[in-house]
C-alpha cells in the first residue's frame, strides 16, 4: 500500500512549499505554464496524479508531452470521474 503524503507531519517545509505552490497556482501573472506546472505538482503531492496515486496508470510515468492523444484523454477522464 502506498503511504499518502497526508499522513506524514506537516512540517514548516512542506507546509511553505504547499504555500508557494498554490500562489503560484493564483498568480495571474505568472506564466500559464509555471502555474501549470504548480498546480500538477500539487496533484501530485496530494496523490491525486503520478505514480502514487490510489488509481495510478501505466500514463502516470510519462510527462504529459509523452502521452498519446488517446492516453491524456482517457488521463483527463479518469480526472474528471473524481470530481
């Protein structure tokens, strides 16, 4: 069983980075792909996507860049089911 990132002690460091991630994720200044990239790291952090995830993928290895069209929409779907 995978441990959820959840479970580990919020320390000053997770929880700053937590912090500058999700500004990052608001700022409408910056650019569209640091907050891209921001907010898939905190889906990552929250197990939401990647290789820790509770329903991890054969996708979850590759970058978004390297997916096939039919992976990132099948990627996008089994997002979307979690809403």
């Amino acid at each position: 069983m995978t441990k959820n990132n959840n479970d580990l002690p919020h320390t000053p460091n997770k929880l700053l980075v937590v912090d500058t991630l999700r500004a990052i994720c608001l700022d409408e200044t910056a650019p569209a792909a640091a907050r891209a990239g921001a907010a898939r790291t905190l889906a990552e952090i929250e197990q939401m996507v990647g290789r820790n995830s509770e329903n991890s993928t054969e996708t979850a290895t590759k970058s978004l860049a390297d997916l096939s069209a039919r992976e990132l929409d099948a990627e996008i779907k089994r997002l979307q089911s979690k809403r």
